[in-house]
C-alpha cells in the first residue's frame, strides 16, 4: 500500500544519544549526549523520559516555534504501554498518539503524520521515537547487570531519541511517498537474530514500494534500512536477488551497521537496533547530506520485529514488519 | 532465476507471483537454510573451554577457601563446605552491586554461571533491576525471577533423588 504526500515536509529534526551512541560514527553529529544511561534521572524509564524531552525542547529551539504551533504530538518507543512517550507527552499538554511498531515505529509515525497533514486542519505534527538499551534489556531479555553472554547475531538497543517536526509549508526536504508494509513471518524463533526475521519484511517492502511508485534501485541515491545489522544486511541482499529479482547494489545500507564503530565497540556485536537506530542516523547524516546536496532522493525503510517474550515463550514465532518513507531535497 | 524470468515473460500480475514465490521458491525450510549459511555459529567449543577454565579456577576458589578453613581454623569438614560456599556467594554478589559481574559473565561464559556465583548473581541482579518498585512489589516479588526454577526443580530432584536413594541404598 503505497501514499504519495504532496504537501509534506521536514522542518527540523533533533537527536539526542547515550555513551555508546556518542563513541559511535555520528557521536559528534548528536546535539546532545549523556555520559551514562540515567541522564541525571534516578531510574532508566526516567531517564528515556528526560530524553524524550530534551530532544523535544532542541527541535523547538531549530523550528523556532513553540508547542503551542504543535497540532498532534505522535511518539513511539519500545516499551510496554509506550510508557516513556506516554509520560513525557504529559509535559507537552498537545493532542497525543502513542504508536507501537517495534523498531519500524519511526516510519509509521511519519505515514501517519504525512497522512494527518492532508488534513487543512492540522498544519504541524511532532514525530517523537525513543529506545533505551537498558529499559529494552530489562523488558525484552535479562535482567541489566546480568550480562548474560550474547552471541555474535544479536544486535545492540540504541540508547537515544529523536524528533522531527513535520509542516504543511514548504522546506528543503519533501516527504513524497511511503509504503505500508505487511506483516510477515517466515518462522524465525530465535529472539537474538532479529536480521533474519526482519529481512523479508524489508525485502517486501522495498519490492512494494518499488513496484507501486514505478521506480527501480538506480532512482534512489540510497536505501537505508534501520536496525538488520551486519548478518541481516547480507540476508536482505541475498533475499531480494532470489525472491524478486532486484538486486540492490552499493545503494543499500544498514543504519544498524553505521551506527556504531563495530571494531572499537565489541559489545555491539552485529550493530545497533531499537527505533530510534534509523532516527539517529536519518536525522543526523543523511538529513546533512540531503541539506549539502550530496543525497537527493532516499529511502527510508524501518524494520521492526515484534517480539513479544510471551509468545516466544509459547514457541511462537517472530513476526516482523518494514514500512518505507521516500525522503526528497526539493527546490 | 530463470522460473522468475519466465513468470514475467507470461505476464503474471505481481500478486499472484508474489504468492507463488513465498510458496514455491522461499518457504520457511528454505529460507532457514539460506539463514544458516549468513548467520555465524558461536564458537562452542572456545566457549566450551574458557567455561571449563573459569570454571575450574573457581571450584579451586573454593578448594583453597576449605582447605584454609579446615587447617587454620579447625573447623569440621561438613561446616567448612557450608561457609565456604557462603563465601563464594558473598563474593558474587558484591561483585554485582559493584556493577563489574556482568562484564565477567559476559567474557567468562558459562564459567561463572554453573557454579553457586552463578546462582547468587542472578538472584542479586533481578533484586538490583526491581529496587526501585519498592522491597514488596519489587524486590520481594522479583528476587526469584531468573532463580525461581533452579530453587524448584533443585528442590524437586532433591526429593526424587532422596526417595530413591531410601528405596535403594537404604539411607
């Protein structure tokens, strides 16, 4: 299913990140770090809260408008009840939507902010998505100072959050068309590769997207994907040349394996995941490049696995989901 | 390959081609092998040995603490084991309020899980993680989370253990 937006942009767009975000690639590029994962607050919950809110208030500060310009506060996170969204959105006093898409929350949010803009009524929307590697450990898997031993497939939760705002007047980066995906699942059980369950879902997101906007990979200056890692980012390349045909050449990469410098960062194992990986490195690199006119057209596809440990433990399997955001420098 | 270029020669809309490739070319078998060959396998017989390394060094841990216990305090031989292993759990647990436990867990594998720090690591890092909710709700409830089936079942095989060896060796 694929919408084609004709009066959607990017205004600004903000990020703060944790300690191993900021040792990672882009560890300058964040307007905001922390040196430990409590951010000043006394519980790592808080602390994703207080992250939400930072990154709200610098974006404000880029827009130069203020909340009350804000017609819908949409927030993502990967926590149960979107908590961390839930309890920051209290601060803001706006019209809020929490929504759940595991890691792929960052493109459902800018479809369904897209979609609202149609709207004449609304003409700004907050997109906000946040992850935290010790509250997505504690939920998801052990206990924090377990420390289990983990194996090379696993990938690692960004600690970090990211907002952009998105506007009906006209700016530099358009939002010209996004994909929503299906859910799939082609019975993955084992809950550290998430590349593996996550691959086709992304494959056939692309193919969608591809089939439904008339273009093919040469079109696109980049697709970046969101949290496969290193192992996933192989399987998605060799999916897409077996079961459609596309081969998807040096135009693809991974946010997960970019993210991190997996060589000076073991703990990292595969790379980063969580919803806010793709954010970070959209928001940060790929929106400067777009501004420097290095990139024209992208595509953003964020995957997302949704696991759930109680289905897991009933030997479910992991479903997984992709939606795709096309991003384009207008003149 | 060529089924493909074959199915877009004839024209078939992509639906239906879509469906007849998650049937035919990549079902659920195929793409596990396919997985496979990506994925890498962990290195178990490294894991294997550094477990069984740490693992040695700790029982030997152990050991030294009983034979110090036995030859410079004269205590007995059954009590020595007993406090012994309240050491070790002494031990591990500090290590993981101090916060570095994990870090060795993670590089010494199964090593320093198996034995009795294992155990008491477990126990003191689900009660570090739920300190916040409060000692009930929190501690109180969450303090077994990870240990809660090797309490059971330990007890569990202790009783069937117990009843056979009454039945069989008479005590």
């Amino acid at each position: 299913m694929t919408i084609n937006f004709n009066n959607v942009y990017l205004k600004a767009t903000s990020t703060v990140a944790g300690k191993d975000e900021k040792e990672g690639n882009f560890g300058k590029l964040y307007d905001k770090t922390y040196d430990d994962y409590y951010a000043g607050e006394k519980t790592f919950e808080q602390s994703e809260v207080k992250m939400i809110n930072d990154a709200v208030n610098i974006v404000f500060n880029k827009a130069k408008i203020k909340l009350e310009n804000i017609d819908v506060v949409i927030g993502a996170d990967l926590l149960n009840q979107i908590t961390p969204n839930a309890y920051a959105s209290v601060k803001f006093n706006r019209p809020f939507l929490g929504v759940y898409n595991a890691c792929a929350s960052m493109c459902e949010e800018i479809i369904i902010g897209s979609s609202l803009l149609q709207n004449k009524e609304i003409s700004n929307v907050l997109c906000n998505v946040s992850s935290h590697n010790m509250t997505a450990e504690r939920q998801y898997r052990n206990p924090v100072e377990y420390g289990c031993p983990k194996p090379k497939r696993s990938t690692f939760t960004v600690t970090g959050s990211a907002s952009c705002i998105l506007t009906n007047e006209k700016q530099k980066i358009k939002v010209t068309s996004a994909t929503i995906g299906t859910t799939t699942d082609m019975g993955v059980t084992d809950i550290y590769d998430m590349g593996s369950v996550m691959a086709p879902s992304a494959a056939r997101t692309i193919y969608e997207h591809l089939k439904d906007t008339n273009t093919t990979v040469d079109d696109y200056d980049l697709i970046l994907t969101g949290d496969l890692g290193v192992y996933g980012k192989e399987i998605l390349n060799v999916y897409m040349l077996e079961a459609y045909d596309i081969d998807l050449k040096d135009k693809h990469e991974d946010s997960a394996c970019i993210i991190y410098q997996r060589k000076k960062q073991p703990q990292v194992k595969a790379g980063g995941s969580g919803p806010a990986c793709l954010a970070l490195v959209t928001y940060t690199d790929i929106i400067n490049k777009m501004m420097q006119g290095k990139l024209k057209k992208v595509l953003l596809v964020a995957t997302g696995a949704l696991m759930s440990p109680t289905m897991n433990n009933q030997k479910l399997s992991l479903p997984s989901i992709s939606h795709a955001v096309c991003l384009e420098v207008v003149k | 390959m060529l089924f493909f270029k074959l199915i877009k020669k004839f024209g078939i809309n992509y639906q239906t081609f879509f469906i007849l490739i998650l049937v035919i070319k990549m079902d659920k078998e195929s793409y596990k092998q396919m997985t496979s060959k990506i994925v890498p396998q962990e290195n178990k017989l490294k894991n294997g040995i550094i477990a069984f390394v740490v693992g040695g060094l700790v029982g030997l841990l152990g050991q030294i603490i009983v034979f110090v216990l036995e030859n410079n305090f004269n205590v007995p031989h059954k009590d020595a084991t007993s406090i012994m292993i309240v050491i070790l759990i002494f031990i591990a647990s500090l290590c993981t309020a101090l916060g570095f436990f994990d870090n060795l867990v993670s590089k010494a594998k199964a090593g320093l899980i198996v034995p009795i720090t294992g155990f008491a690591h477990a126990m003191t890092s689900s009660m570090i993680d739920y300190k916040k909710e409060g000692l009930v709700t929190g501690i109180g409830a969450n303090a077994f989370k990870l240990t809660g089936s090797v309490i059971l079942y330990g007890v569990v095989s202790a009783y069937v253990f117990g009843i056979i060896r009454y039945l069989f060796f008479g005590g």
